[in-house]
C-alpha cells in the first residue's frame, strides 16, 4: 500500500503497525503529536519540551518542536537560536512553515513563535487555527511534533494543546502547581472533550515523590473530572540543568549522562509505549487533523 495512502485512512481507521524505513528506526504511519501544558508559569513546561524532543532527535525521530507561547517565545532562546522569522511571518502570508522551520541539534526542528509581539499574544481563534492548520501543509510531516505550550488556561492555551493527541502536564511540588494543573484539566476536559493526561513530575527528590505528586493530582481529578491522569514520568531537580539552560542548549545534548538527561531519556522512551491516540474526535481542530501527506523524504 502506498504510505500516502495509508496516512490519509489513519484519520478514519486504527492506525496501521509501525514501521521500519530501513534505518532500524521504527515508525508510526501517522505523527505522534504531544502538548507539554501545566497552567503555572515557572514549572518546566519550555525545559521538558526542549529535552523530550531532542531526546526523541537523538533516538533517531524525526522531532518538530513548535513554540506556541506566542509573544512570549522562549524555546528559541533555550536552543540558541536566533530566528529571523516567525509565526506572525506564516500568519501574514510572508512565508510558509517549512521556511519557518530552524535546525537544532540532532536534526530538530524547531518552529520559534516571536518574542515581544502582542500581535501574537493576542491571537484570536481564526489565528490559533491557521497556525495548528498550517501542518496540514507540510508535505513531510515529522515522526512527532511537539507543542510548548504557555501559563494559564486561556484559549491560546486550550486550543494548542487539544489540538495534540496526547497532553503531558507539568507539575512540581508546590500547590500553585496542583491547582493550576487541575484549573487546566477542569476546561480541557469540559470544554475541549480531552479525557486523557500523562503527568510529568518536574524538579522532584525522587520517585517516591514523583508517584505521591501524581497521587494528589490524580486523587482530586478522578474525584470531580471524567479523566486519566497517568503517570508518566519525573524529571529530577538537576543543577547541571540549569547549567545547559545559561548556555542555551538542552541537557540531553550537554551533558547526556545527567540525572534530568537520563530522566528525559527515560520519558522519550516511554513515548514508545503510550500506544495509538484515540481519534480525534469530529469537528475538532487537530494538528495533522486535515490532508494526508507523503513521508519520504524527510
Ligand atoms: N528539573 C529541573 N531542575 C532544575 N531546574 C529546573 C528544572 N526544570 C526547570 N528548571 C528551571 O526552572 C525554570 C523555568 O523553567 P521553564 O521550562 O522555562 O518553565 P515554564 O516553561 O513552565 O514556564 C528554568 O529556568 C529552569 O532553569
Ligand atoms: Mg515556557
């Protein structure tokens, strides 16, 4: 069957088995596409984005990372990039996506979303939608996409993050963290039909209180919301972090063998094991959610 094909049913069929291209890299028939959301500012939502795609780069994936923190960009600076373009250049009609596109380490790309531009802040829905549609576009659509997602619980954030299959939230120990993970799963899941979670313990001691974090989170959202908090991993309080952040690059790269590098390592793998998404269901606006496309050539 031809992989075009194949791609355009996956919206309408399960999704077809993994595949390998030759390279020993195996590969699903359709993008994965992941949303690291949280509610707070400060909880590590750009520093688990940044690493679980270079993580994902370096297992040989073909990774885009999409900054939708949109005026408020960050992943750029995180990378040390300097973009020259950005969302607001797509939305305007000066470029397309791919010119869009930055190289980062491990061949991944990342889509910077524009700092200092209100413009951009204040998108309206038409404009979150042209952004999320412009994928539909790409005529080599990655392995996975990554979405960065900003603070708060505004539309900005609800629409990019239920336009990914599967939501990861970023929560540390700090009650702000579990209130406004908990604010964000309340309108996800009311207004925008998300019932599934994976949970990202950031900047714990260890893994007792990684799983007494999800604890807490899952034990008022099973109670009140019609969700799935899974666990799905922890990402230590790390110095040689904060360390990779000064000189803009990602852990995973600087120094691999890092307790947060290793950690990241561990949540890329588990991606693997996260199985098919549920299709998205109808009339929502779903990254890849349009045409089919080819994947060769990358
Ligand atoms: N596991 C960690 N260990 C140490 N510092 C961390 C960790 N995760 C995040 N940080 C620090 O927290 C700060 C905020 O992280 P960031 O990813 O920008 O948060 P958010 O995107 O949620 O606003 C970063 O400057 C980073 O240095
Ligand atoms: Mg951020």
């Amino acid at each position: 069957m031809m992989m075009n094909q194949a791609w355009g049913l996956t919206n309408l069929f399960p999704a077809r088995a993994i595949e390998d291209q030759g390279d020993g890299v195996t590969r699903r028939a359709r993008c994965r596409t992941i949303a690291v959301a949280g509610g707070k500012g400060g909880v590590g939502k750009s520093t688990v984005a940044v690493n679980l795609s270079m993580a994902l780069a370096i297992d040989g994936r073909r990774v885009v990372l999409l900054d939708a923190d949109l005026g408020l960009a960050n992943v750029d600076v995180m990378l040390g990039l300097t973009p020259t373009r950005h969302i607001g250049h797509l939305l305007d009609g000066s470029c397309h996506l791919q010119e869009l596109m930055m190289d980062a380490p491990h061949g991944l790309k990342v889509v910077p979303a524009g700092s200092g531009t209100r413009h951009l802040a204040q998108l309206g829905n038409d404009g979150h939608a042209a952004v999320i549609r412009a994928f539909d576009t790409l005529d080599t659509p990655p392995d996975v996409l990554v979405v960065d997602t900003p603070a708060g619980v505004s539309d900005n954030v609800a629409m990019f993050t239920s336009a990914a299959d599967e939501v990861v939230l970023v929560v540390c120990d700090e009650p702000a963290s579990l209130t406004d993970a908990y604010a964000l799963i309340k309108v996800l899941s009311r207004e925008f039909g998300v019932r599934r979670f994976r949970m990202v313990a950031n900047m714990v001691r260890n893994a007792g209180e990684a799983k007494q974090l999800h604890a807490k989170l899952a034990r008022v959202s099973d109670r009140f919301l019609d969700v799935v908090i899974d666990f799905a991993g922890m990402v230590p309080h790390d110095e040689y972090l904060r360390r990779a952040i000064r000189r803009q690059t990602a852990v995973v790269d600087a120094w691999p063998s890092s307790r947060s590098a290793m950690a990241f390592k561990q949540l890329a793998g588990a991606v693997d094991t996260w199985g098919e998404p549920v299709s998205p269901s109808l009339g929502r606006i779903a990254f890849f959610g349009g045409q089919g496309a080819s994947l060769a050539g990358w």
